[in-house]
C-alpha cells in the first residue's frame, strides 16, 4: 500500500514540473496562437543562471534566484521584441515557430559555451535535498516539499494575475477575441509581452527549483518541456487549468508505467499519449469542444 | 508564319506554354553537376566526410521538400526516419549479412510505413500542433531508441557491416561517394517528378489552401498521410548511407537537434526548391570545415542564420536568387515596354470549339440539385431554418438575402463547408447529404470562394491544372517514375488547360503568380479552377464582390458559356441585385434563414416582403 | 477644437484590392449621422477603419482636427472614439461584468464604480446575470452588454456597427428608441445600418455607400417616411 503512496507522490513531483511548463505554453498559446519551442532551453538557462549567481558569484540563494528571474524577465523582453514583434504583423505562424527554433539553437550553443556540458550539483541552503525523512515505510524527500510548495506559490500568482488583476482581465479578453480587446483599448504590444514574460518566469522557476532534482547539464530542461507539451494536449491548449490538471495526470500515469511496464514502452509513453489523445478528443480532456476553433 | 496556312493553332501553342516533358533543363544540370562530383570523387579524399554528409544531408533534405516545402507540413521529427534507416542498415548487415540490395529497399518500406503512422496527427491538428508533435516524436524516439537495446544496442550502439551489393563487396571512400551520388540522383529524380506532376500540384494546393483544395475533390487527409511515408521512406535511403559513412550507429546523434538542424538547412537553402537542399545541405556541412572554432559556435551560427532568415528572406538563399531574378526580369519588360497583348496571337476559332474543349462539352443536362429541409443551428441560432428547393438541370439561379439572412450558410451547407448541416442534398441523382467536402467535389459539386482562397505561390495555369486533377489519370507510382502515360496526360491537360485561360480572358497571364494579379483577375482565376472541375452544378459565392458591375457581367457571361458548353448548372450568390437579376432565370430569396420568395427576377424584385427585408420598412 | 468628424479621400484596400474606393465623409459635433448601405458595400470597412483595426491606403481620418488615421486602436479608445461592434463581438467565455470591466481598461477604477451604476440601471438583466458567461446570453442580451461596454467607456465619437444583425426587428426598434436615453446628447455618432427604416428616424443626416463608393448623401428628412425610395441607390435596380 504505501508503495503505491510512493509511487503516487513520485508522479506527483513530477507531474508538478509538467503542469508548470504545460502552463507557460498554454498561457502564449492562449493569447498569441504561437507555441514558443526555445521554452524548455530558457528554462534550463534560468537555472543556470541562478546557479552561477550562488556558486560563482557567492551571492545568497535567495538573491541569486531573484536577480536569476530579473535576467530572465529582461532576456525575455529582448527575445520579444526583436524577434517575434517583427513577424506578428505577418499574421502567418510559421515564421515565428521557425524563429524560436533559431532561437532554442542560439540559446542552446550559448548555455553550452558558458556553462559546459558535464553535469554541475546545483547545491541548495543546508544540503536538505539530502534530506530524506522517513515515515514508516515511506520515504519523503525534503526538497521534493520545497518543489511543491514552490509550484502551488507559482499557480496561485499566475492564477492572481491572470483572475484580479486588470492586465490578467485584459489578456483573457484579447485570447478570446483580438479584434474586440482592441476596440476595448487592450494593447496587443502590452498583452504579447507580459504573456512571453509571465510564461519565461513560470518557465525559469521551474529550471531553477527543478535543478537540484535533475542536475544542471546541457538541455535538462527539455524533456520537461516536452512533456509539459503533452500535457497542455492532455488538457486541451485553451484551457490554463487543463494544462496543469494534465500535467500531474501525465505525472502520475509515467510514475505507475515506469513501475510495471518495459522500459521502452516508458520511455515512449508521451507519445503515445498525445497519438489516444488525438484519436479519440483532440480538444484535450478538460474542455468541452468549441466548434469553431481546430485543434 | 505566313498567314496563307493558317491553321487552328491551340491556345497553349499560341500562349508559348512549354509542354511538359519527360526532362527539363534543370534535370540536365542537376546530372552534369552530379556527373562532376562522381568523376572528381577519387581526388579529394580528405574531405570525403564532408561531401558525403553533404549529399546525404541533401538527399534528406529533398525528402523534407516533399513534406514541409510541397505539403507545408512542419515536420521537427523527420530524422526518426533518418534514424531508422540507419538501424535498419547495421541490423541488416550484421545480423542477416545482407548488402545494400536488401538494405535500401527495406528502409524505404519500413519507414514508409511508419511514416503513414506518424502523419496521422497531422489530420487531427494544425499545423502549429502538428511541429510540436513531430518535435515530441523525435525527442521521445531517441529515448525510445536508447531503451530498445536489442535493436539499436543501446547507449553503446551497433556496428555496421560490410558495404556491399548483390555479394559484391565495395571499399569505401571514392565508391561510397559515387553510390551515394546515384541515389541522391535517384532521390532528386523522384521528388522532381512529384513536383511536376499531380500529387506534387496537390500537395502544393493543400499547403496554401486547404479548403479549396478539399473543395477541387483533392482527398487532403491521404495527401498528407502519403507526404509522410514518402518523406520517410526517400529519408530512410539517406539513413542507410549514413551508416554506412559513420560505420557505426549511435541512438544520440538522431534527436531534436539533428532534426532542427535538417529544417534548418532546408529553410536556409529555399525550402521549396531542390537546388535550396543542396545549397542548404552545403551551408550547414561545409561551414564546419571553414575552422575548427566554427564547430564549438554551430548553435549559435545556425540559430542566427535562421533567425536573420526569417526577419528578411524568409525564402532562404535560393528566394533570394529568384527574387533577383524577378527583379531582373520586370525591369527588362518595362525597358521593352511590349504589351502584353500582342505576344499573343490571335485565333481564328473560339476556345469552346478548340479540339479540346469541344471533347468535354456535353448534351446531357446536369445540375438537378434537391435541397430538403436543409437547417443548420449554431449554438441555438437558426441560420438556416428548414429551406426546401428545387433546381432543374441546367438552371441558373439566384440565391439572394440580406446580411444574416443564411444564404452563405445555406451554400456551405451544399458543398460541405459547414458542420452540422441537417436535410438531404441530391444532386443528379446522387445524395451528398454529410459526405466530406471532396467527395461532394467529386460528385459534380464545384464552387468558388468569397474571399477567393486562391493558392498564393502558384501561378495561373496552375490553378486550372488543380481543378482538372480529377480527370487526369495516372497512378501515384507512375508518376514517380514519369512513366510514359503520365506524361500524356499531363500534355493532355495542359492543353485544357490553356484553352480554359484563353475562354476566360486569362491566357496572356498564364505564368503570373496570383497574387501578384488584380482583384478582378484573381476573381476569375478562381472561376477557372472551378470551372476545370467539369462540375455538374457550379455554386459562385459573390462574383461581383468588388467588382465594377461592367466587369462582373462580362465575368459572368463567360461563366454562363462555358457553364452552357459543359450543360452545367448554376448558383449564384449575390448582394448585386441588379446582376444577379440580369443573369438569372430563377431567384430564391432568404430571410432569417427562411425562403420568403422564389421566382423570376421581375416578380422577386418588385416582391414587397423582398423589398422590406432589404430595406427595412 | 471640435470639429467632429472628417473623412477626406478615404482609400482602404486589403492586399493589392482596393475597398473603399476614395470616400469623404463629414459629421459635426453632437450630429447623428447614418452610413447606410447593402451588405458587401464597404461600410464595416469604413467603421473598422476609423477604429485603427485597418490602416487606410490614401486619404485621411480627422477628429476635432486630430489626424488619427492608422494610429493604433488603444490610443482612440483613449481619445474617446468607441465602436460597439458587428455581431456584438462580447467576450464569451468571461462573464458579464467582466465584460463591462474590459471597457475600462487603463482607466480610474472610479469610472467603472460609475459606469456599472448606469449600466445596471438601464439594464437591470444585466445585474440579474452578472456573474454569467456572456456566451450564454441571448442575441437582444449581448447588444444590452455591448452597449453597456460602450455606455461605460463615455465616448465622445460614438460608431455602432449594424445593431440590427441578428436581432428581432421589434428588439431593434426597441435598441434605437433607447439610443437617446442611453448615451448623452453631445455624444458625435456615425451608425452603420443595412436597415434604413429604423436609422432613419433616428438620424439627422445620412450617407448610402454601394462597392465601396458613396452614391447617395441627404437629410433624413427628405426619405424618413419613404425608405422604398433608396432602394435604387441601395440595390442599383429601378
């Protein structure tokens, strides 16, 4: 019993990482109609970056996440403004999904070059990811608990943002219907940044609270991004909430397959998700069809 | 040409449209440059490596075109195929010690075959979702290739065999080279007669407009399932040479980033062009050898290429050379300042009665279209609510109504374009009602468009040739192969074709891109596409939109000829009343999705319900 | 300086075609002008056109005196000119009020307090349901809403998009009577409408556009009791 607790609570921790970048795609999708491929890379560069602060430059923890996040927010901004900006007015997607494949190489080289391709130990305050208490049979790690506790702090202000606030009001209204938050006086310049900036810093806290758990290496974040990618399928690209509800669905299903099934069936479960997905309710799982939108 | 023996010259001979031909005169360039290198292949030895990767990266490349430049599909996973090829080759070496006999052929099969599977999600999602899948499907088969050990031999990877044919062994270096070169010529070869032949059309037609593809009877969904499995099998060949360049076969070296960089070089090079794989192929593998330090900064230089590319030549390095040239070539006629119009000769006979329309005309009344109780809801709104009608054979009618009034929704409801449309739809005989839009086509429906759905990219004569894709017969196989039929019947069509233009006043623009034309040429464009459908009942949707009136008659008086010549049917939508009166033997007038009035255009026009739900009284 | 409205030479084209084929257009302050016309005539066209959702090709959009054609569409939300939208265009999957909170978007939370006291009192169904999804209102519903966006943002150049679409002709009726009560009486209006009739009698002065050409500009007066007598300038048949 308590294994399938473990378990659980395995996908769970995993899940948690799927739903937050299953989030930050949805959250561009939702609004600009693109999907941003340079996600997981950006995410891993955060990392990084929060690890140089802190090792390096033996700066806080806490601080070095922060300024990690500054320069993420800032890289972000740079990245929209000359790239995507340009090619919006286009109207056609192709160009800025092939953009941020230019981009996800670029940044891909760039994280090598400084950083190295071996695997670092992103070291966090008193070694707790070292920690493990053991309850009865059940084994809980103590930065796994920081990992959710980050997670539910990071749902909560994106659901903050997105619900209260005026510019969260203003980014609804323009994913539901462009033309009509413009006559509304909702900025789209306004709307496409925060919605790329929002979606990095969701991304970067997920590289960076995630590092100690994977380890800083070239390309960690990608599979993340992958999966988070099939979560948003999972959950239906409209849908904030899906995504995240899909996310630790995926989570939980990878933890139980790895347990029981060959490892190359494991190994191919994402896929093989997206492929029944698609079968069988291409609108994801947690929204209802909208006729008029295609998947 | 003395004008004593004159004779019925066809509107394509008049036109100077070069017929299709078994070779063109890229084919011969494209062998002497291959000739070249095959010949040179034993000097330069040292660099060996490079020009092989080199050629096989092309020969992916020119894979990708038949996927990503002709059906447009965005593909991030289309070294899976590479990688299958790759393990198909060192298994087949090592555990069955075949040679390339075996090896080639299997490839292509094996992956053709998951090619078929891999492209079903492209049916299922748009093109965004579709790049994110495939990008998934190459990230997760590496994992999948390192977990299935028997296959791949895992992290450590498999040996491959011996280079050889039918038992006849081969040493690598120069003969490697030269094998390579005849199947990139092989490759070139296949992937050039697709685009010269009706599945490459297709292909083209359903990247830059699927709905009217669906709407010329063009099965789209197996268009892009095939697109795959070719795509895959041609770049299972590639694989196998891979192989056998690298003598060994890792699972690592085939993710994400491998095929990133495969777009990449297609995009870079012009993904759309044979030529832009080569250049592409060349860029990304020769740019290395320049110094060792460009290897440690490949991310970065092909990230920036790409990136640079898409902000200001999105058509890679051979758009820029075609741009060029069109720049060349437009100033070079406003220099000559010909006109147009007296390059084309003057016929002493009427397009109507040319050999080759004359052969298609028919006796037969067609269009007798039956619409019962069509209704289609939205949400709880009844566009169209319970309309009835009957149109004889041959009839040209008028659909009229105000803004809302369901007329458009109706006409989608006849052709496909709408979900959800209840009632019966019979068109000669023949019920439609919930079949896919191009078995509507196929059953004699044809139409044109609003907002005209024109395949931007393709030039005039290649719209008709897409309307007339389901009368020119020849299998799929053949036309790989150019086989002799195929070629008849693409001259056959050509000729058709040109005699289409020519009765629609469109001959002289016959290699015009569309969107560089005026709106009312683009207009009839449109017509002509649908007309080369050889419709039973052809549906126009707005054809004076935008036009002056003048113009939209004349329009429609050649619409009515041909439509007469064919023994077609025709219905009109229109917000012109004056036109829709001056061609029409019948009008049904709609209002709130329900028919207020139907009958000739003297009774509808001074009809007071009519006039009030215009004007509102 | 208040000038109103001024359209001179309008072209506006999508791609090589050309829509509005060279319009000029006057609308004095506090005047209630009608742009009328058959569908496919260009008059959306127009309206989106002075929003800054299109740019023009040639010619030039003034207000009081302010050129603001192709300017971006948020800075004339912020110059008070307010579209109330074809086919209503509400936000269906955010709730009533926060559709009403979207046309105070960048502006003091106090209007809103204001705006929604208005709204709610004119509208008292829109109270009833305010916490509803928008999508699931009915047709006469969402115009109550989409004027209620347009009521909350105070416009000073009022542009209603055809608010006859779709609705019953007596719902209409009803719409147009309201018009004076709901918005003030400086408000500059240009009202688009197929249905003549109704604009007629709400509107001093008028416009008839046909293939993106004006070919029809009087009193209202002159036709409100015989609308039949456009039906050539609409229809372009005696």
């Amino acid at each position: 019993m308590v294994d399938y607790i473990q378990i659980a609570w395995q996908g769970l921790v995993s899940g948690f990482a799927y739903a937050l970048i299953g989030l930050a795609l949805v959250m561009v999708y939702k609004t600009a109609r693109i999907l941003n491929f340079a996600a997981g890379t950006m995410a891993g560069i955060s990392g990084f970056l929060a690890h140089w602060w802190a090792a390096e430059n033996d700066m806080p923890f806490a601080l070095a996440i922060i300024f990690a996040l500054i320069m993420t927010a800032v890289g972000t901004y740079v990245i929209e403004r000359l790239t995507v900006r340009p090619l919006i007015k286009l109207g056609d997607f192709l160009p800025i999904v092939i953009m941020t494949l230019g981009v996800e190489e670029l940044l891909a080289n760039v994280s090598l070059l400084w950083w190295g391709g071996s695997a670092q130990r992103y070291r966090v305050p008193g070694d707790i990811d070292r920690i493990n208490w053991i309850i009865g049979d059940f084994r809980l790690n103590a930065w796994h608990v920081v990992v959710a506790g980050t997670t539910f702090a990071t749902l909560s202000i994106v659901g903050y943002v997105i619900n209260q606030t005026e510019l969260g009001l203003g980014m609804k209204a323009f994913a539901e219907d462009q033309d009509a938050a413009k006559l509304m006086g909702v900025k789209e310049s306004t709307v496409s940044i925060w919605t790329w900036v929002l979606s990095a810093l969701v991304g970067g806290v997920t590289g960076i609270v995630y590092a100690p758990v994977l380890f800083l290496q070239q390309d960690y974040m990608n599979i993340i991004f992958i999966k988070g990618f099939v979560a948003a399928i999972l959950g239906g690209f409209l849908s904030l909430s899906g995504g995240v509800a899909g996310g630790l669905l995926l989570g939980e299903l990878e933890a139980f397959t790895i347990k029981w099934a060959p490892r190359e069936f494991a190994a191919a479960l994402p896929v093989v998700i997206v492929f029944i997905v698609l079968l069988i309710r291409p609108h994801g799982l947690f929204t209802r069809e909208k006729g008029h939108e295609r998947v | 040409m003395s004008t004593d023996n004159q004779q019925a010259q066809t509107a394509l001979e008049r036109a100077k449209i070069p017929l299709p031909r078994f070779l063109k005169k890229n084919h011969y360039f494209g062998f002497l440059g291959i000739l070249l290198v095959y010949l040179l292949a034993g000097t330069y030895s040292a660099y060996s490596l490079t020009i092989m990767s080199t050629i096989i990266f092309a020969i992916i490349g020119a894979s990708l075109i038949v996927v990503f430049g002709m059906a447009g599909q965005l593909t991030l996973g289309h070294t899976i195929f590479v990688a299958g090829g790759v393990f198909l080759s060192a298994n087949i070496t090592m555990e069955w010690s075949r040679g390339l006999e075996t090896e080639l052929p299997i490839a292509f099969a094996a992956m053709f075959i998951l090619g078929l599977i891999v492209g079903f999600p492209s049916l299922r999602v748009n093109e965004l979702y579709l790049a994110l899948a495939t990008f998934a499907v190459a990230f997760v088969g590496v994992q999948v290739l390192f977990e299935w050990e028997q296959f791949t031999g895992g992290g450590s990877g498999k040996p491959v065999g011996k280079l050889e044919f039918f038992g006849r062994e081969f040493s690598r270096g120069p003969t490697l080279v030269r094998i390579a070169l005849i199947i990139m010529l092989f490759t070139f070869w296949v992937v050039g007669n697709f685009q010269d032949g009706r599945t490459g059309r297709a292909w083209n037609a359903l990247r830059t407009s699927e709905t009217a593809a669906r709407a010329s009877g063009l099965p789209v969904a197996w268009l892009k399932i095939l697109c795959f499995a070719i795509g895959g099998g041609l770049a299972a060949l590639g694989g196998v040479l891979y192989a056998h360049t690298l003598r060994f076969a890792i699972p690592e070296n085939y993710g994400v980033n491998l095929s990133i960089i495969v777009v990449l070089a297609l995009i870079i090079g012009g993904k759309h062009r044979l030529m832009g794989a080569v250049l592409g192929a060349a860029y990304v593998k020769w740019l290395p050898e320049l110094s060792r330090d460009v290897q440690e900064y490949e991310g970065l230089i092909y990230g920036g290429t790409l990136i640079i590319l898409t902000l200001i030549a999105p058509d890679g390095l051979v758009g820029m050379f075609e741009w060029a040239a069109e720049r060349i070539k437009s100033y070079k006629k406003s220099q000559d300042g010909e006109d147009l119009d007296s390059k084309i000769a003057a016929s002493n006979t009427t397009p109507l009665k040319s050999e080759y329309l004359s052969s298609i005309g028919s006796d037969t009344s067609r269009g007798h279209l039956v619409v019962n109780n069509a209704a289609v809801a939205f949400g709880g709104v009844k566009a169209v609510d319970d309309v009835s009608f009957e149109i004889p054979a041959g009839a040209v009618t008028g659909l009229i109504g105000s803004n809302g009034a369901g007329k458009t929704t109706l006409f989608n409801a006849i052709t496909g374009h709408v979900k959800g449309a209840t009632g019966e739809f019979i068109l000669d005989g023949k019920s439609v009602s919930g079949k896919p839009i191009h078995i509507r086509a196929l059953a004699g429906i044809g139409r044109t468009f609003q907002n005209l759905n024109l395949h931007d990219d393709l030039n005039v004569l290649e719209h008709a040739l897409i309307g007339l894709d389901r009368t020119t017969n020849y299998s799929r196989i053949s036309e790989s192969f150019r086989l002799p039929w195929v070629l008849r019947e693409e001259k056959k069509a050509h000729f058709i074709a040109a005699e289409l233009l020519d009765h629609m006043d469109l001959l002289e623009y016959w290699d015009e891109k569309v969107e560089d034309l005026p709106y009312g040429l683009q207009k009839r464009v449109d017509v002509v596409r649908a007309l080369a459908s050889n419709p039973g009942i052809l549906l126009l949707d707005e054809p004076a939109a935008g036009l002056p009136t003048a113009e939209a008659l004349e329009m429609m008086q050649k619409v009515q000829e041909y439509a007469k010549h064919i023994s077609a049917g025709v219905l009109i939508i229109e917000h012109n009343v004056e036109l829709v009166a001056d061609v029409s033997e019948r009008i049904i007038v709609l209002d709130a999705g329900k028919t207020i009035a139907d009958g000739t255009p003297e009774e509808v026009t001074r009809n007071e319900q009519v006039i009030a739900a215009y004007l509102g009284t | 300086m208040m000038t109103g409205l001024e359209i001179t030479n309008l072209k506006v084209g999508y791609s090589r075609n050309e829509v509005i084929h060279g319009l000029d257009i006057k609308v004095n302050p506090g005047e209630k002008v009608a742009l009328l016309g058959a569908n496919g005539a260009g008059k959306s066209t127009v309206l989106r056109t002075i929003s800054g959702l299109l740019n023009p090709t040639e010619g030039s959009i003034t207000f009081n005196g302010e050129e603001i054609g192709g300017s971006n569409p948020a800075t004339l939300v912020d110059m008070g000119i307010i579209q109330v939208p074809e086919g209503r265009r509400v936000f269906p999957g955010l709730n009533v009020e926060d559709n009403l909170k979207v046309a105070n978007y960048g502006k003091s939370p106090d209007l809103l307090e204001e705006g929604l006291e208005t709204v709610y009192r004119k509208f008292p169904i829109l109270e009833e349901r305010r916490k509803q999804a928008a999508g699931l209102l009915s047709g006469g519903q969402q115009q109550m809403l989409s004027l209620s966006r347009a009521i909350i943002a105070k416009p000073k150049l009022l542009l209603i998009d055809e608010m006859s679409l779709g609705l019953a002709p007596l719902l209409v009726k009803d719409f147009y009577e309201q018009l004076a009560d709901l918005f003030s009486e400086d408000v500059t209006l240009l009202l688009v409408e197929q249905n003549a009739g109704l604009a007629l009698k709400y509107c001093s002065r008028f416009y008839v556009l046909r293939n993106g050409e004006l070919v029809l500009e009087a009193n209202s007066e002159d036709y409100k009791d015989n609308p039949t007598a456009l039906q050539s300038a609409y229809l372009g048949v005696d």
